[in-house]
C-alpha cells in the first residue's frame, strides 16, 4: 500500500510502468538507467545537466561515471510505507519525486554526435 503525502509514498510496479520511462528499469527498490555518452567530458556535462535538474526538484540520483557511460539510480531514502495496520515506516523506494527526475524533460540526454 502506498501513502503519497508529499509525494514520498512508496509506488507499486503498475504505478511506475504507468510513467513511460522509456530508459529506466526497476531493480530492486530503485530506478535504473544508463546512458552512453560517447567520451569521459560528455558524460561530465551529462552529469551536470543532472544535477542542475537534481537541484531544481530538491532530489538527487546515485551517479557513476565510467568512460563511455553514465549510470543513474533514483531512490528515495525516505519512503512512506504504511502496513496493514496503518502504521508508517520510513524506507528506500521509488516515490513520486523519483519518477519526475527521470522523465526526459527533467534532464537532457547526451549528445553522441
């Protein structure tokens, strides 16, 4: 069950399939992605295209850079799931927040030009 008070409910396979992140794939309790960027300097600019949407919506991704690739994980430490009994607990999951930056407007894809 979710609870989405302030957008950090925890969100259901369905509810992530329904945003149509082309890119991204659900591993365990996150979001990944990784995009081929053709050379270390334009993953850099890739990164920081990243960022500056990370800081626009107060949310960041996990973030490894390797030579030719970025690879990008979206969690959010403070997930609300509620139980059966209606009590909430904080975890790591895929909430509302997670889904906005990574969709393709949050952020510019690189150029392998």
């Amino acid at each position: 069950m979710s609870d989405d008070a302030e957008g950090m409910g925890m969100l259901m396979g369905d509810q992530i399939a329904e945003a149509g992140l082309a890119d991204w794939r659900k591993l365990a309790q996150g979001l990944h992605a990784r995009y081929r960027t053709g050379g270390f300097a334009a993953g850099a600019r890739f990164v920081a295209a990243v960022g500056e949407a990370g800081d626009a919506l107060g949310h960041h991704p996990r973030i490894t850079v390797s030579p030719d690739a970025v690879d990008l994980k979206l969690v959010s430490d403070d997930a609300i799931y509620t139980d059966d009994d209606g009590a909430a607990h904080r975890v790591q999951w895929v909430t509302r927040v997670d889904l906005d930056l990574a969709r393709p407007s949050a952020r510019s894809p690189p150029s392998t030009a």
